[in-house]
C-alpha cells in the first residue's frame, strides 16, 4: 500500500510498504477516506523534533471505513464508516468515565500515528472509533472535512473552551489562529461565548476567525498582547484558550491536556456537525492527493494553507 514516510527535515515522500493486518485483539485495520496535516506533523518536518530519517508518518488524523477488526471488538465491523480519533481511550477507567479519553489511564500508548496512508492501524479501538451514520457517499465533501475535524482539531478546541469553563456571556481569548485554534472559537461560541477575541496576523485565518464567532482580534504578540488585551478586557477575560503550544502562547496563557476526543464526539460534536450546527471542515483551505503529501507539508509549513486536506481514497 502506499503510506507517507517521513525522510528528513523537508521531505516526505509516498513508499509501497506492508498493508497493517490485526495483531492484537483490540485492533482494528481502516481503510483511510480522507487524512490531512496537523501543526504538530510539522514539528519534525521543520527540523525542530529529532524524528529518524524514513520513519513512518506522523499523521494522526482520519476517517475511513473499517476493513478487519480484531477478535475482542463489537462496537463496529467491516464496512463501518468511522472517525478514528487521535487518542484511543478505553471508556471504563476514572480518567476516561470522568471524560477525559486524552489521559486515559489503560493506554499509555494512547497517540496514533500513520493515518497519512491508504490503511491505517486502530489500535485499543474497542471504544475509542467514533462511528458516523450512513456511507461515505450520504455526505457532501464539506461535510466529510467536518468529519475528519472531529479525529483531532475540532474536539481539541472543545477541550480547551471545556478546561476553561468557557459558559454563557463569557469573554474568551483564544491564542493561535491555526485550525485549533479557530475550532477553539467556534467551540467557546458553542457554550455561549459573548466575547471572542482571536489572534491572528494573517487575513484568511482573520476573516474565517469572524465568520466562526470571533468578535475581536489582536495581532500584537508578547507583552504587547498581553497589555491590549487586558485593557480591551477591564483587566482580564473570563477564560484563555492556549491553542499553539509555542513557549510564546504557553506563557501568555495557562494550558491544560490532551483532548478528550472520543468523548467530545459522541456526547455533542458529531451531532452539531450532523444537524449543521457548526462548520469546522472550513479550515481545510487547500486540498491535496496522497501523492501529494510532500506539497501539503510545504503548504501548512509556509502558511499558504490553513490546514492541508489529504484525499486519500473514495
């Protein structure tokens, strides 16, 4: 099958390698529909994590239909459409039964990688894959990018407003006008934000901030920031939601955990994305094939792209 290697800083590249057959009880092999580039995949492909040279992609993000399952799993079967969330939580520990998946206390290998291919490996995916009702073909391209959301950017911008106590008539700032961090906004505009002010310095990201529900924005950075935004807040917001991870955003904010993303998608995400209630699939600006991945880094690398959309079947 083909599947993204990542070579070195600045490439990555398509190879044929071994289709993932189940292994263990609990796996559960994907054929991936659509997969796309996170921020954090970046990180190597940058120079700045000592990731080895033609090591498998970083790509953790992906929805698909399933093709085998493993001997212990009942919760889907072959041809299921599904997301496969980035964290695999088990459902019935403390962490997970309190909603917190992204810290579940079964799984310490709880972070998928390899999704930039045309099969993917599920693993601990017993209760973790979120399934979609319907086929694939039931749903628009656009709704299908908002699926896709849901495995990753999307329910970690509900986590942070979520960590945040974001409520009704709040004031929000959100650090970062990435994809999370514009799900951060239409996530504090889900639980009734009245006040979102966005971080942007780029137009596109500006103006789709806006149409998801940002009312302000600042494009200062560091103490300059921090001083406008609390005299445009009367001395502080109710709740700010660190959505970069940069030492930069982390010290103008306070962050918390890995999102809770299985939780987060069955309790309201996929019914919003269902009913329309909310349009995340907008921040895939730039689509690309799987041949194409090299160029999807570069894109997201160079800020021409908000996020890159990977089709990688149909």
């Amino acid at each position: 099958m083909k599947s993204a290697m990542f070579m070195k800083k600045g490439l990555v590249e398509v190879q044929d390698v071994d289709k993932p057959t189940v292994k263990n009880p609990d796996d559960v092999v994907i054929k991936v529909l659509r997969a796309c580039v996170c921020g954090s995949d970046l990180w190597a492909y940058r120079g700045l994590d000592d990731k080895p040279a033609n090591s498998i992609n970083s790509g953790h993000e992906a929805i698909g239909i399933v093709e085998e399952v493993g001997a212990d799993i009942t919760t889907v079967k072959p041809g299921d459409f599904v997301i496969a969330p980035f964290t695999h939580g088990c459902g019935h520990c403390p962490a997970c039964l309190a909603g917190f998946d992204g810290v579940c206390q079964d799984h310490s290998d709880n972070f998928s990688n390899g999704t930039q291919a045309e099969y993917y490996l599920a693993q601990h995916a017993q209760w973790s894959l979120v399934k979609v009702p319907g086929k694939p073909e039931d749903y628009s391209e656009a709704m299908l990018k908002s699926f896709l959301t849901l495995a990753d950017v999307m329910a970690t911008g509900y986590h942070a407003a979520r960590v945040a106590d974001v409520k009704p008539g709040d004031t929000v700032v959100v650090m970062g006008d990435g994809a999370v961090g514009l799900s951060a906004i239409i996530a504090a505009k889900l639980r009734g934000a009245k006040r979102i002010i966005s971080t942007s310095r780029h137009n596109d990201r500006r103006e789709l901030a806006a149409e998801f529900g940002a009312t302000d924005n600042v494009a200062e950075r560091g103490d300059e920031a921090v001083e406008k935004i609390l005299a445009m807040t009367n001395g502080g917001a109710d709740a700010v939601l660190e959505c970069v991870g940069t030492a930069q955003s982390t010290d103008t904010a306070v962050a918390g955990g890995p999102a809770s993303v299985t939780t987060y998608d069955k309790d309201l995400l996929l019914k919003a994305v269902l009913d329309g209630k909310i349009n995340p699939g907008k921040v895939f600006t730039k689509t690309f094939t799987l041949d194409e991945i090299n160029d999807a880094y570069q894109a997201m690398a160079d800020r021409q792209v908000i996020k890159s959309y990977v089709k990688v079947s149909d």
